[in-house]
C-alpha cells in the first residue's frame, strides 16, 4: 500500500501516520505545516493507490478529485458530510473502491450489529440512542450515533430519527431518539436503549483511545486494497474478516 494521507497534521492523522509508517508517499493538510503540503496540487510527484481522508467533511470534494486523476481507492473516516457532500462519495463509489464509515472502530461495526439484532427481537420496544464526546467536537449527532440508527432502521423500514428532545409533546409510535452531550475530553461514549414495558437492554461501547479509530482506518484501507469500484462499510470488513 502506498497512502495519501488528508489531514495528516490532526490527532487522528498523526495516529495512522505512525501505524502506516513507510507505506505513508504524501501528507495533506489545511495549515501546511511541519512541511506538509496545504493541498493536493502541493504534493510533490508520487505514486499512491490509497488516499485516507481525516480532515474535514468540507474536503470531500478536492480528496475525491484527487483520488479520480490518480486512480486511488479512498477510506473516508471524517463525519458531518452534507447531503451534497454524501452524493459526492456515493457518485466516486460508481467508479472507484470507497470505504465510507461514520466510525472506523470494529467495536462500533458490532455493537451496530447488535442494535439491529436487538431491535428485531423486540419489535415494539422503544429505542433511544445517546453520544457522548469531548467539548472540542464540532457535528452533532455523532456521525456514529447516524451510523446506529441507519444500522437499526434496516429493521425498522418506518424509523423516524429525532435529535434531540424539547418542549411538549408525547413520544411518537415509531421514532427513535438520539441525544448528544458534549463534556470534558471524552473520547466517545455511545448507547442503545431498547425498552419494552417489562424490560430493558442497554448496549454500550466505550472508547478508551482515538488508536482504535486509526488501527480501524488501517484495516479498512488494508480491506480495501485491490477491490473494485464500489461503496464498502465496515459491516462489509467483518464479513470478509469472518467476524
């Protein structure tokens, strides 16, 4: 593998820079510092076949571009895409291998797993979704809190998402709640309660380091060598992986 990567001077870049090692050809990112090219036409010459994207959703368009004139595959592991910034992604995926996830951790790909599950057993319960995330984190909800409620709606066709609950007004038949907090430096905390009127279950996962967003990142770009055009998640990663 030979890597570009975007947003190489973030947390989460500098994490997989490390991971990735002499497999990383180039480094873009937006203040150009440490001697890292500001954008992609700074790049100096090189021969890639992957660009992994940690910057920020508004650089969909210029890592996309990039990818289409060299040819690479792209690990998309930035969240808060638009609407027209998703239909970007999901039109490159037409014609090159795109791994698009709103949570690069196999912790998260099971705990989705388990949602799903959990939702079809109890097809009458009430389900709520809670994320937690450090003071600095900018979208809301997590793209990962949009990634379990996707995740159960394949269960539940009719599912409504509501972010966020204020005023009056009864819970209605078939939404499904999603409340964000935002406190300290937590890395990312995120829960399902699913609800009936005898029982409860509650899934959670924890993040104890951003690592295990970059270890997913290389995984996933690692998956998605030598596949063809198409669009991978990381649901795709653990069925390949027998998981």
């Amino acid at each position: 593998m030979k890597a570009v990567l975007c947003g190489a001077n973030g947390a989460m870049g500098k994490l997989i820079d490390g991971l990735l090692g002499d497999s990383v050809v180039g480094r873009v990112s937006i203040d150009g510092e440490n001697g890292v090219a500001k954008t992609f036409d700074a790049l100096p010459p090189a021969d890639c076949d992957m660009v992994i994207d940690f910057s920020h959703h508004s650089a969909a368009a210029d890592v996309l571009d990039f990818a289409r004139r060299n040819g690479c595959a792209v690990v998309i592991g930035t969240t808060g895409h638009t609407p027209e910034e998703k239909t970007q992604i999901y039109q490159a995926a037409e014609t090159l291998p795109v791994f698009y996830s709103g949570n690069m951790s196999l912790g998260i790909a099971v705990l989705c797993r388990l949602a799903r599950q959990a939702a079809a057993a109890f097809p009458d319960a009430d389900i709520e979704i809670v994320e937690i995330h450090h003071n600095r984190k900018v979208d809301a909800p997590s793209g990962t809190a949009h990634m379990l409620f996707n995740s159960i709606r394949q269960v539940r066709p009719q599912a409504v998402e509501v972010c966020g609950r204020a005023g009056e007004g009864k819970r209605r038949s078939g939404e499904i709640g999603i409340a964000s907090l935002r406190m300290g430096n937590v890395v990312g905390v995120h829960e399902v309660h699913i609800c009936t009127a005898s029982q409860t279950l509650t899934l959670r996962h924890e993040a104890g380091s951003r690592t295990m967003l970059a270890e997913g990142a290389v995984e996933a770009a690692r998956f998605l060598a030598g596949k063809p055009a198409g669009l991978y998640n990381m649901d795709d990663l653990l069925e390949e992986s027998g998981k």
